[in-house]
C-alpha cells in the first residue's frame, strides 16, 4: 500500500498504524498542543495502544530538548586516567560496569578519548597484559556543545555508529556525557542492563535513614525491604503511590510526606517518575532485604 493513498482498497483490518494516524489527524492540528490531543484522542479510540502513544510522546519531547537537559553531569563521570597501569584502572571498569569510558590526561577537562571495555579482551589472556597503556586502546571521542539539540545528536549517533559524546560548555570545558541509551530511554522508558541487579539497582542506601529507590520498584518488595505497609490498593508499585500523593506531576527537586515518610523525586520526565529519595523514620527498623 503506497504512503500516498492511505486510503487504500486494501480494508481497514489492514491498514498501517501509520494510516490509522494519518486518519486520526482529522482538522490538521496546527501546533504541539493540537497534535497531542489528537494522539489522546487516537488511545481512547484504540486506534493505538498506551505503549505506542508513550513513545510518540517521547519523540515529541526529544525533538525540542537540548543535550545539556539530559546529559550525566559532571561530577557522575566515571572516568579512567591514561597514565594508569592496567592494576589500577581495571578495578574502576569492573565496579562500574560500564561499556564506555573517558580517557583523561590528568583532569576531566582533558579527554584524550574512549575507551571500550570490551577492547581489553584482546589483552586478558596474554602474560604480557601489563605492557600496553591505555593510549594503544583509545578510540577518538566525540565532542558536542551543551545546546546541540538532542534529535540532532541520534541521528549523528546513528550516521558516525558512536554510543557516546562528550558535552562541553561555551569555555571549552567539560560539563557532561551522553549515551545514545539516555536518549532511547527518553522514547522507549527505561532499558534495562543484563548486568543490572534487580533489588541492588532498585533500592540503594544512601547513608543513616537516607535510600534512593527506583519509582518503578514493586510495591510489595519496597514494603519487605522497609517493614512497612502502604496501601496496594493505590498502586502496585512505589513511585504510584509517591504519584498519587503528589496529586499531579512533580518535577525534580519536589518533596511530598507520607506520614513519617519523606518523598523527594531525584529524577523524572513529563511523564514519569524514575528515581525517588526516600527518608525513613527515626528509629524505625528496616529489613534490608525481600523475603523469598
């Protein structure tokens, strides 16, 4: 069926989920707010599903960002000196798990490149592994200015086959990294890493009564984990219930109580909760573990 007759003989049964869209655009919407009512308008008809209305809304959202509104800041780089032996930087790349790191001379400032870690395989085996410096490994990294439009890098991503850019501010200095993960992570929601732990990624303690935990950890693991019992029948998980607290959308930064408990939202989108600061009560015991 041609894109040009979308209107084709070919029956409604068959008819693309683009043609469904197209025929959804009844009056020609004339600017974003139009668009994403005919979008709401598509889901409550079924032309399309929850899921497929998510990520239209992601790539509306990621054609007007800038990378300087999603890049790793600074201070959370993971970055490895190439001045280092093999002994010293080879424990940074195994706790962090990582794919991808900054090669630096010295400072941050100073990228000489990226290296990958699979690119230390060639060098684990041989009894010589020692004698070859990170500087033999590195590929050129990429640089982009902070206000370089999101939707530009992907497709750059995607021409030049890089899965990382170095971000740097209008005096040349470093502020940031992006992957393309943070970016299909803005469309498709959170992509999980094989080497993520479940209940270690979810919920971490941060210090005293202080944990940082993930909106989307289940309700019933997050009561066993705290001893506590919030209401399930508000929602099945978490960041639900810190939702439907909140009575709206919160930004970052945003705080909310819940009884004794103290809510503050370290990450979100206009769609969704991500990562939650979660302040325990005093002297209250936590399990620190999920019963099996």
């Amino acid at each position: 069926m041609s894109e040009d007759n979308p209107h084709s003989s070919n029956g409604s049964a068959s008819k693309s989920f683009l043609d469904k869209i197209v025929q959804a655009f009844t009056g020609e919407p004339q600017n974003k707010e139009e668009l994403v009512d005919v979008i709401n308008d598509a889901e409550d008809r079924e032309l399309i599903k929850p899921e497929t209305k998510q990520m239209i809304e992601g790539v509306l959202e990621v054609s007007e960002m800038r990378v300087r509104e999603i890049m790793i800041p600074r201070s959370q780089i993971v970055s490895l000196d190439i001045n280092q032996p093999l002994a010293d930087f080879l424990p940074i790349i195994l706790e962090s798990a990582h794919s991808r790191f900054p090669v630096v001379n010295d400072d941050i400032d100073h990228v000489e490149g990226i290296l990958l870690a699979k690119d230390l395989l060639a060098h684990a085996f041989k009894e010589d592994g020692d004698n070859f410096t990170l500087s033999d490994l590195i590929r050129p990294a990429m640089i982009i200015p902070e206000s370089k439009k999101v939707e530009s890098l992907l497709k750059e991503f995607r021409a030049k086959r890089y899965h990382m850019a170095i971000v740097v501010d209008e005096y040349g200095g470093v502020s940031g990294l992006v992957t393309i993960e943070d970016i299909l992570e803005l469309i498709v929601g959170e992509i999980e890493d094989e080497t993520d732990d479940e209940l270690e990624e979810e919920i971490k303690h941060l210090a005293g009564n202080v944990y940082q935990v993930k909106a989307l950890t289940d309700l019933e693991d997050f009561d066993d984990y705290f001893n506590c019992e919030f209401d399930e029948a508000d929602s099945d998980t978490i960041g639900g219930i810190v939702l439907h607290q909140f009575g709206h959308m919160p930004q970052k930064g945003e705080e909310v109580a819940i009884g004794d408990w103290a809510f503050k939202v370290m990450s979100a989108d206009s769609r969704r909760l991500q990562v939650l600061q979660v302040t325990v009560p005093k002297d209250h015991e936590v399990n620190g573990k999920v019963a099996d």
